[in-house]
C-alpha cells in the first residue's frame, strides 16, 4: 500500500539543506517527538528508492538506540525496502510534519510480530505550517516542463503554468487533455527556470487533480509534491521564494504610498 505526501524531502546526507534551521539534533529532543507519533498512533509514511517506493505504517516502539516500525502486508514492498541502506519516514502531530531518515532496515520482531528496526535517527525534521506556505507567482512568469510520459512515443514535452509554489510543491495548470495524470503518478526530469536564478530539475509526485473551468477553458489543476531534493535545488527554490516576498513586500509598499 503507498500513500502520498505534501511536504518537503527529508534533509539531504550529502549537503547543507535549507531546512538547516528546522533540524533537530538532541536525542531526547528527537526521542520527544517521535514518542508523540507513537502515543498518539499517528500514521508514518516509509519510503525508498528516491520516492518510488512507499507504505503506510506505524512507529511502534523505541528505545534509546533503536525505533521499530510496523512491517507492509506485501512481502515484495517489504523485501525492496530492506534492500535499502537507508529509508525515510514522515509523519504529522498537530500541523507540525516530522521527518527523518535512518538504516539500514533490518527485519525484527516486535511483540511477538514482525517488525523493521532501524537505528533512532541522529536528526529530525520539525517543519510548521509557516516554512510549507505556498507563494503565487505573476502570472504567466513562472512554467514547469514536464517530459513526456512515454519518451519513445514520440510525443512533446508539456509545459504547464505554475500557479502557486513553496518549499514542499507546487501547483500546476495546463490545459485539459495536454497532461494526463493520476494521483500517485511521479514526474522525473521536469524543468523549472527561475528568474534571476537559473533553471532546476525536480521530481514532483502528484498529490491531487481536478478540473476548473477558466477563461472559457477546461482546465487540469493538479497539485504536487517534490520528491527527494538535491539540497542545491532546495537552495535555488527558497532563493526564489524568497525574492517573490521582496517582491510582494515592495508592492504591498508602493500601494501604500499612493493611497489616500
């Protein structure tokens, strides 16, 4: 079973993330928060290969070196997540999102059921409502191509408006019929150029779709999520984001200064 998500990627092993300042590293601190997913029965998304693969389940139990977690019904989902050297989990407990990375998985028991175990996580990932906030860009500044589904079918890339975005996902609108998507389906290699900042290549899994009808057209609004960030491209976003509040700030100024 897999389910998707609406929040940013877990901090990168390999270079300073963005969400520096969201990182916690106190074990009693991490042992706190992932305590409150246990008691509280919150459900954890587990997932591996960059996001291609993921499941629903349950922190179970933990100790002060150890976090055992509820095992998938498949035995194949299971078996390509303990092919992992390391997996990433994300929950939620009151808006407050908790992410954390940690392996390698092996197969254990927990009261007399199988269970994984992974080592307790050296850091945790405590993001709030206010650093998954969304901004609108102008419109018609801002577009994401997204390859074709079938690269040897031969047809075009699409390039979808982006009508909102943040440091968890975006939005995307683009003519029905011209991107057809599901939820649950991941998009690799899709580009972004950023003004003043240059162009960013991110996987974005698709988290919800629906039609609007605007300007006389039937439009695709499909809402997703980033999957797995280089922490350079989070770099670049949040640059981005950033300079669209500067932005914002500056008109917000000069329709002060010119009312009455």
């Amino acid at each position: 079973m897999s389910i998707n998500t609406h929040q940013p990627p877990p901090p990168s092993d390999d270079a300073t993330s963005v969400y520096d300042k969201c990182l916690l590293h106190d074990p009693a601190t991490i042992r706190l928060h992932l305590q409150q997913l246990i008691e509280r029965r919150c459900l954890l998304i587990a997932s591996a290969d960059a996001g291609a693969t993921s499941m629903v389940t349950a922190l179970l139990a933990m100790s002060d070196s150890t976090v055992w977690i509820d095992v998938p019904p498949g035995a194949a989902v299971l078996d390509r997540l303990l092919r992992c050297q390391r997996l990433s989990f994300e929950g939620t407990v009151d808006k407050i999102s908790l992410r954390f990375s940690s392996g390698p998985p092996m197969l254990d028991s927990h009261d007399a059921r199988p269970a994984i175990r992974v080592p307790l996580p050296g850091r945790l990932l405590h993001l709030q409502r206010r650093e998954l906030m969304r901004r609108e860009p102008p419109a018609g500044v801002l577009e994401c191509r997204v390859p074709a589904r079938d690269p040897n079918g031969g047809a075009p890339a699409t390039i979808a408006s982006i009508r909102d975005i943040g440091g968890g996902g975006l939005a995307v609108l683009v003519t029905d019929g011209l991107l057809e998507v599901v939820t649950g389906d991941v998009l690799r290699g899709c580009m972004i150029e950023l003004p003043e900042i240059g162009a960013v290549e991110v996987t974005l899994r698709v988290r919800h779709v629906r039609r609007v009808h605007q300007h006389g057209k039937d439009i695709r609004h499909a809402g997703c999520e980033f999957v797995q960030l280089p922490a350079a491209t989070q770099t670049k976003l949040f640059r981005y984001l950033m300079q669209l509040d500067r932005e914002q700030l500056a008109c917000q100024r000069a329709r002060g200064a010119v009312s009455p």
